[in-house]
C-alpha cells in the first residue's frame, strides 16, 4: 500500500494561495523531485483545473517555458492524475481519471493500488480526507512570508488536532523550509 502524502506551500500565516509562493529553480526542484517519486496526483476539481489550464500547452511547446519548466510539464503530462469532482465528470487532460463515489473507499483503493504513494495537492480535499484519516506524510513548502489574506490551510477545521512526528526540515536559499512530517499513530 502507498502513503497518500498531503503537499503544499504554505506562507507562516497559513495562506495556501498558489501565487503567494517563490517560484524559484529551488522551490520548482522541491516540487519536480515529489512528483518523480510519487505514483500519482490527487486534485479536487478546482486544483485540476488550475493546472489544466496551464501545464499541458507548456508540454506541447504551445507556451515559452525554460527547459526544466517544460521537461516537468512533461512529466506531469505521464503521471496519472486523479480528481474528485461531484461537479465534473469529464476530465480530457491526459492520463486524468475521475474518482467518484465514496470518498474514503475510493482515496483507500487508490492508496491501495499505487505503491510508489500519491501525491495530495488540493487544500479543500486534504480537509476532507484528513477528517476521515487518510493522510499519512505531509510535506509543505513554509514560505518566508506574512500575506494578511486567505485561503488558508485547514480552513474548515478538523475534528481533533493531528499529532506528526519530523521527518526532515530543509532550509532553502530562498528563505522557504522544505518541512516532511509523518502522522504519529
């Protein structure tokens, strides 16, 4: 059975707004380095549209794009992606599947059918899968900033705190902390 490992940047006051991080070749080597050692992405629906909006015009060449920025486009384009949607069902982007019905058996099942683990992505969805114990690692980008505004993390709450053991801390040149805990159990 793979981990479902929860990854995100995230500033000191919480914000998980995509636009507020340093997208630098540090921060972009945390994130490619996460998705090669994974089996798949999980998004919800918001998450996936965000990165179809983008990613896949990158790896055709259709959008300038440095080397690096392309080649993990690319790679991106090869990995399975799962999205849970009660809202959209069609999901064209390649290697994209729907994942509907119970979300605990099919996040489970996922799990279950992925050894090299899956990659959580979505804020929304993490809260939910969180509440039904399905998170096993986390592995969130601090970056070195106050922004004053949201979405932030774990906004709906959670029934009860999580506690997490350290793995590693990794300071970056940027000022970011690559930060990976695990769920003490």
């Amino acid at each position: 059975m793979g981990l479902l490992t929860f990854s995100l940047n995230v500033t000191l006051d919480g914000c998980v707004d995509h636009q507020e991080g340093i997208a630098d070749d540090e921060t972009h080597a945390f994130f490619t380095a996460l998705m090669d050692g994974g089996g798949a992405m999980l998004w919800g629906r918001v998450t996936y549209e965000l990165m179809e909006s983008a990613w896949p015009a990158i790896a055709r060449g259709d959008v300038e794009a440095p080397p690096a920025i392309r080649e993990w486009a690319i790679a991106l384009e090869a990995k399975p992606k799962y999205v849970v949607s009660s809202t959209r069902s069609d999901f064209p982007w390649t290697n994209s599947h729907h994942l509907a019905g119970d979300l605990r058996s099919r996040v489970q099942s996922l799990k279950d059918a992925t050894p090299a683990g899956v990659l959580l992505g979505s804020g929304k969805l993490a809260t939910a899968l969180d509440r039904l114990d399905l998170i096993d690692e986390y592995r969130f980008l601090v970056q070195p900033r106050i922004v004053g505004h949201g979405p932030t993390l774990y906004e709906g709450g959670l029934p009860s705190t999580r506690r997490l053991e350290l793995v590693s801390a990794t300071p970056l040149r940027c000022g970011a902390v690559a930060m990976h805990y695990r769920r003490a159990r």
